[in-house]
C-alpha cells in the first residue's frame, strides 16, 4: 500500500473544493472497497478526503411523495428504514442481498453506486486490463471470465457492474443528486453508469470532481408486486452471477406496468424497454415472460467460460417475474432476526 495524505472534509463545499484541486486524490466513505483497491495496489490516490462527517446521513420525504437519501446513509440502515422497508421493499431486498451484515454497516449509499468492478484481472496488477491501465489490453476476453459481462460488452472490456442496490435503483428510476465546482446536477440513474465502450477505465458519467449528495427516489416503489432474485455460487457474501429486480403495477391477473433490471451482467444494471412495453397490458403468464426474457437476451453473448449466465438469466428472468406477478411475500432476507 503507498503513502497517501489524508485530509477531512468540513462541508459539501469544501469536499468539492478539495477534489478540484488535487484531480489525484479520491473520497472516502465507508472505505469497503477504496480500502481494499488499496492494498491491491489498483488505486493509488495521492490524497483521500474523508467525507464521513458531511451532514448527508437523512432519509427524508420529499414534497413530491418521494424520498431522498443522504450519500452517506450506510446500506444497513437504508434497509431497515421504516420508509424504505415499507414503501421500497424491493430495494431493502438487494441491499440485504448484497455482502455482509457488517460490510452493510460501513458501506454508503454513494460508495455503493461508486464501488467497482469486481473481474479477476482488474485485481491482478500483473496482468493487462484496460480498465486499470487504459490501452493494455483485456485478459478477461480471453481468460477466465465466468463471472463477466454478456450484455453490452465492447473488444475493450466485459467487465460487470458488482452492486445489487443499483438494480433496484435502476428499476425505481431513481436520480442521483452531485454537487460538483459548477454547481449541482441531477443525473438520471439511467446515465450513472456507463457501457464500457472505447473507455472502460470510466464507470460513471460522474465527474472526477464531484461528490454524490443525494438518491432520490420517485414516490411509486412498486411495494405490492416486486421481487430481487439473485443467483450466486453461496447463498451468502457472494456477487450475483445473475440478479433481477423487478416492479409490476398489476389490475388483477394483468400486468398494468412493468418494469425489471439485471444485474451481474452487464457494466451498468441492464434494462430494456422494449422487452418491459412487451408486458405492458398482458395477463400475467409464464410464455409472456419467456418473451420477454427472449427480447432482453436477444443480443446477448457468452464468453468461454461464461456463456451458461445467458441460460441462466433467462431463467431468472421469468422466475422473477413470476414471483413479483403473484405479490411477493416478505423474504427471510427483509426479517430482522429478533
Ligand atoms: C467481501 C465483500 C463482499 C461484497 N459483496 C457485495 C455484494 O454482494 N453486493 C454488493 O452490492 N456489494 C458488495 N460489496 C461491495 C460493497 O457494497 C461496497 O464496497 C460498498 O458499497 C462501497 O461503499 P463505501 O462507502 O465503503 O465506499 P468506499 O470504499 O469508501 O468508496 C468507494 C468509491 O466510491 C467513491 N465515493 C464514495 N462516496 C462517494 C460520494 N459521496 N461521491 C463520490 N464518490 C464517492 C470513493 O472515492 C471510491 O472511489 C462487497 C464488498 C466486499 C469487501
Ligand atoms: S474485463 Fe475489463 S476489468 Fe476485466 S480485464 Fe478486461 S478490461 Fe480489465
């Protein structure tokens, strides 16, 4: 690990005047995943500002009937906030889906969106990756890719995006409130994360410069008909191979609205409106959501060792579906332990 200087922020405006002026040193949340970049040796900030003691900790309602959620709200207590447990329980279901108990304790709700990409050889100094080192090249295309992108993937990178939290964001067309040297901006959760493209070393279309203050989310959080299905090697403290989160707005047996994002495939949490529009007016059936699956996947491509997620997320798909079709009760996941 290399030396760095470590500075405190006092305010917003200070966090951002601090990042404007040293373009090589980096916030500091929950430190869950900086940390550990770290240690590897694949981050090496000059400076760290901790952010930890700005005043973004709130979960409060907005005058719209939404709720906006302070940068440092910690992923445990976003789950198992009244508000969110009760009116956005399939976002409570990906948070406790993800890590640990522990881990949830320290991780925030801007470092989870921020956090990155967990593929071997971005891991792996010694090892060409061009996320890492722009213009080196990719192991992962022709290495050991089990747990990479089969969605939107470019020659230069197929990694994925590891959160479970910003699937559900994703399906709750949340915003994510920066406040940057020019002031703030809104952008739509849609266009936080990026396809790798020509430019993978780039996850997000968030400036170097600005700090994430806020996720607001929408007043509507799909509470009655949802669901967060996720696949992976153990049942816990493991990344999905595949996940899907899903939003139905149902009049008896038929499907009003529908919206549903996969996570573990792709290097943004993947949506495709075509395939949600194909549901829009439907009774709720298992053929109806096989197409639907069918549209998601129509594009998708397997590598050597990972061509079983297109099987596998078409599966998850239509069971996701059907469980959020029928009301999904409360899972073991969302029961505090008394
Ligand atoms: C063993 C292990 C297992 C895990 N399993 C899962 C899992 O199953 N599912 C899952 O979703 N996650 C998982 N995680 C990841 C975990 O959720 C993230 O590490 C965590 O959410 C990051 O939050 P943090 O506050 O600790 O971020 P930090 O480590 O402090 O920061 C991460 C990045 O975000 C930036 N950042 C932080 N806050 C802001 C802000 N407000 N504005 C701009 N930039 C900011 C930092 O500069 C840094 O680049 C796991 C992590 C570990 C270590
Ligand atoms: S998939 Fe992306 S992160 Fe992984 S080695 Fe290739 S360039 Fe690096």
């Amino acid at each position: 690990m290399i030396n760095f200087e470590y500075a405190r922020a006092n305010d917003v405006a200070d966090a951002v005047r601090q990042i404007a002026a040293d373009p090589t040193s980096k916030f500091i949340a929950g430190g869950t995943n900086l940390l550990d970049l770290m240690k590897e040796d694949v981050e090496r900030p000059a400076r760290l500002i901790d952010i930890t003691r700005l005043p973004l900790s709130d979960v409060e309602e907005t005058p719209d009937g939404g709720v906006r959620i302070g940068a440092l709200v910690p992923n445990s207590d976003l789950a198992w906030h009244p508000l969110i447990a009760q009116r956005y329980p399939m976002l409570a279901s990906a948070i406790l889906a993800g890590a640990s108990a522990q881990l949830r304790n320290m991780a925030s709700t801007g470092g989870n969106l921020m956090q990155r990409t967990r593929c071997f050889y971005f891991y792996d100094t010694v090892t060409p990756c061009n996320k890492r080192q722009p213009g080196s090249g990719c192991s992962a295309i022709a290495g050991i890719n089990r747990i990479n992108a089969i969605l939107g993937t470019s020659d230069t990178c197929i990694a994925t995006h590891p959160s479970d939290m910003c699937v559900a964001l994703a399906v709750l067309e949340a915003k994510v409130h920066v406040a940057g040297p020019g002031g703030e901006r809104v952008i739509p959760f849609a266009d936080f994360h990026r396809l790798p493209g020509d430019a993978p070393q780039r996850d997000t279309n968030l400036d170097a410069n600005e700090l994430i203050t806020a996720v607001e989310l929408p007043a509507d959080g799909f509470a009655k008909n949802y669901t967060y299905l996720k696949i992976r090697d153990r049942l816990s403290y493991a990344f999905a191979l595949v996940s899907v989160a899903v939003g139905l707005e149902m009049d008896g047996n038929t499907i009003r609205r529908a919206r549903f994002a996969l996570g573990g495939v792709a290097h943004k949490p993947w949506r495709d409106e075509a395939a949600e529009a194909g549901l829009n007016g439907k009774v709720a059936n298992p053929e109806i959501f096989e197409r639907a699956a069918g549209l998601v996947l129509r594009d998708a491509k397997g590598f050597e060792h990972n061509a079983f997620k297109i099987e596998l997320a078409r599966r998850t798909i239509v069971r996701a579906l059907i469980q959020a079709a029928h009301g999904t009760p409360q899972s073991q996941n969302n029961k505090k332990i008394a």
